[in-house]
C-alpha cells in the first residue's frame, strides 16, 4: 500500500501502515494510488518545518507526532500537483519558501505524488540546463556585447538563479528572455522577484536599471537571426511589468524586425495596462502570454493587488486577438481555488469572452497558509484539480492546455 512520508532531522522516512493524506484548500483527505503518479525525474522532496504530518490510518486523518515533519514534492515543469501535503502547523512554524508544494507518498522503493502530467517538452528537459560549459558561454557573449546590460543581467541570472530563459541565450537556442521593466503595476502575493518586508525571501532579484531600446534590439537580433526556433520574450522573472516600458520595447521590436523577420516575438506580461499593450502590439508582436489567477475580479484582485481592473486585462487580450496575436494564459494553480464552483463560472464566462489560444499552467509557489486567508472564502466545495482540467477540456475543446509556449509566428495564429 501507500505509505505516507515524514521527516525526522534532516532525514526522510516511510511511515508503513499509515496512508498518505492530501489537501485541497483547507480540505483534508485521504490519498489512493489513482490520486498519485510515480514521482517525475527533475523532482525534488523537501521537508516543511513547523508542520507535523497528517497520515490517515483506518480510514481516520491523524497526527503522527508534533516532532516529525511533512514533507512536500517540487515539480518540474509539464506536472501539475493536484494536492498540497496536509500538515498541522506548529506555533512556532516559520513562513515556506516561494515553492510550489505538493503531497508525496512512498510505495516499494518508489516515490510517489499527487500531480498530473499536463505536457512533455524536451526543450525544457532539466538535464539541458546547467551544463559545464555555461559559464564559457556567459562570458562569450559578455565579450562580444561588453556594453550591453541585458547580457549582463541575463548572465546573472543564468549563473547564479539558473533561468532557463535567461540561459537559452547563451545557449542560442528556443525562448530566450529579454528583462524589460524594473517597475509593476501589481503587488502581487506571490512575486518572484520583489516581496514585501515581513513575507519569504524573493527567490531572485529585480533588475535595477531600464535598458534602452537599443540593447533590447541588439539582443534580439543576435537571437532572432539564426537561432533555431527563435523566442525572445519581454517579462521575465527577474522584472516588473513589461509593457510599462512600451515606450523602449516598441521601438526595439521595430528594429528587430528591420534586421530579420525570423523567429517570435513574444511578452510575459499581465495586460493591466492597455496603452502600453497596444503600443508593443502596433509594432509587430508575434505572441502574448497573459499571467492570471481567476476569471473573477475579487479573486483576481486578491492576489493581484493592481492599478487595474480585470476588464483591463480582457480589453488587451481584445486588442491583441484582433491584431492576430497568439494569446495563452499563463494559469497560476492552486488545488481547491480555481477548481471552486463559481470559480468555473467565473472561468467560463471569461474564456467564452476572451477568446484566447492556450492555457499554460503552473503550479502557484508560496506557502499555502499564508496565501489562502487572503483569498475570497470558498462558497462551495471545489471540484479538485482533475475536474478543473476535465471541464476545460469538455466545454473549451479548441484550447490548447499545456504547461510550455509554443513556437508560433503570427502568421501562423
């Protein structure tokens, strides 16, 4: 049978006889073998301090002991966790990391956790990451545009943070990124890379300077040019709110296109600002990937916390859609928020309006106890995870739903 896991010290241990217990929202439950998968390569396992595991023995949730910890999965991109581990909080428990957390489980010498494969793509293969000629390859480039504080930036963030965006360009090759903006017009819960003062460390650092329109351009030329599948994107990890800096990245998309017509132009951004989004659409964007929690304004401005209203955000996927620009969202999961009842209608009615391509979906990084009092309280029992993806599926079924961008000129959409 499934056993559940804990931790003691720094090490990990199988509890035999005691079952695996899940959690969607504050709901707990008991796992099965059909709720889990083995756990993918690339997975991490991590201990939870503060939180004693829950185990389920004789179809009854318990506490195992206050001393023995829960331990949590890491997913690599293309799984998407359908449950997060159930724990009980210790008072002493400190704040998680910006991780997306997921419930494991340990059967036979094998790892298992509670997720769903929702897209395969070599391209995003850990082991082509990383390698030991990345270093050379930085300071190649860095040679070649010593002035250029993109490339700088982007080195950075290959090295130290191990961006797989920011790597590609110096590997030449698919999606590379192109930081942009070192402000935002959201104060998001979950920001990567600017976090308010009492809350979990930013796994990375926000750029401090605007690049010019000129670096922007001679960075994407040199990746538009000849590599194979070429992506540059706006709106990075390491950034703001891209389409803040309209007024440099407009310009820069037409001098990429006056020196090549190759490859895909692409932002990451969250359409709140409009004009900025139009401008950057005028000057010949391929494709928009638009970051988004809930169909619903409360929701959404829960964890947004922007300038803007999400009618802001459906008048820019509007403007983009008519201009044949390829839209995907880019769908932060959290089991038991999205799957929830009105939750879907809120999602039917914006999907039917919007009209967009794909949805991507990644697991939302951060502490599930410090994310879900800030939320709307649930008003029915969610559906879980597979339910959500199922009635995408049923009622949407012209979008794509994948986890990885796709090459797509605008030609093409």
């Amino acid at each position: 049978m499934l056993c559940a896991m804990y931790a003691m010290g720094n090490e990990m241990y199988d509890a035999p006889n005691m079952a695996p217990v899940g959690r969607s929202g504050n709901d707990v439950r008991i796992l099965t073998k059909e709720d889990m998968i083995e756990l993918p390569e690339g997975a991490d396992l991590m201990l939870l301090p503060g939180r004693s595991a829950l185990v389920g023995q004789k179809g009854k949730i318990e506490k195992i002991a206050s001393s023995l910890y829960a331990v949590a999965a890491m997913l690599p991109m293309g799984y998407t966790r359908t449950y997060l581990p159930a724990f009980e909080m210790t008072d002493d428990a400190p704040q998680l990391p910006l991780y997306g957390y997921a419930a494991v489980a340990f059967e036979k010498g094998k790892f298992y956790v509670a997720a769903v494969k929702t897209d395969d793509n070599a391209k995003w293969t850990p082991t082509v990451y990383n390698t030991d000629d990345l270093k050379k390859r930085v300071d190649a480039l860095k040679a070649k545009m010593p002035t250029n504080r993109i490339v700088e930036q982007t080195g950075h963030c290959s090295l130290e943070w191990h961006c797989c965006t920011a790597e590609n360009l110096f590997y030449h090759r698919w999606e590379a990124g192109i930081p942009a903006s070192p402000v935002c017009n959201a104060n998001c819960i979950g920001c990567i890379s600017l976090q308010e003062a009492e809350c979990c460390p930013s796994p990375q650092s926000r750029i401090t300077f605007s690049p010019t329109a000129e670096e922007m351009a001679e960075v994407g030329i040199y990746h538009l040019t000849d590599a194979p599948e070429a992506i540059v994107s706006f709106g990075q990890g390491c950034e703001g709110e891209p389409s803040l800096a309209a007024d440099r990245i407009a310009p820069s998309i037409r001098m990429m296109r006056e020196a090549t017509a190759n490859g895909q132009i692409n932002i990451n951004t969250n359409a709140g600002y409009t004009e900025g989004i139009k401008r950057i659409v005028d000057a010949g964007l391929d494709t928009m990937r638009v970051s988004i929690i809930s169909g619903l304004e409360e929701t959404y401005q829960a964890y947004y916390r922007g300038s803007y209203a999400l009618s802001a955000v459906k008048e820019s996927i509007a403007y983009a859609k008519q201009h044949g620009v390829y839209v995907s969202l880019n769908l932060l999961l959290f089991p038991g928020l999205n799957d929830r009842p009105e939750e879907i209608d809120g999602w039917r009615d914006f999907l039917r309006e919007t009209g967009i391509d794909m949805i991507q979906l990644r697991n939302l990084n951060i502490d599930p106890d410090y994310f879900l009092p800030k939320m709307p309280a649930e008003k029915a029992r969610p559906i879980g995870v597979k339910g959500f993806l199922k009635f995408l599926a049923e009622e949407f079924p012209d979008i794509r739903v994948g986890s990885f961008s796709r090459y797509v000129k605008k030609s093409d959409a």
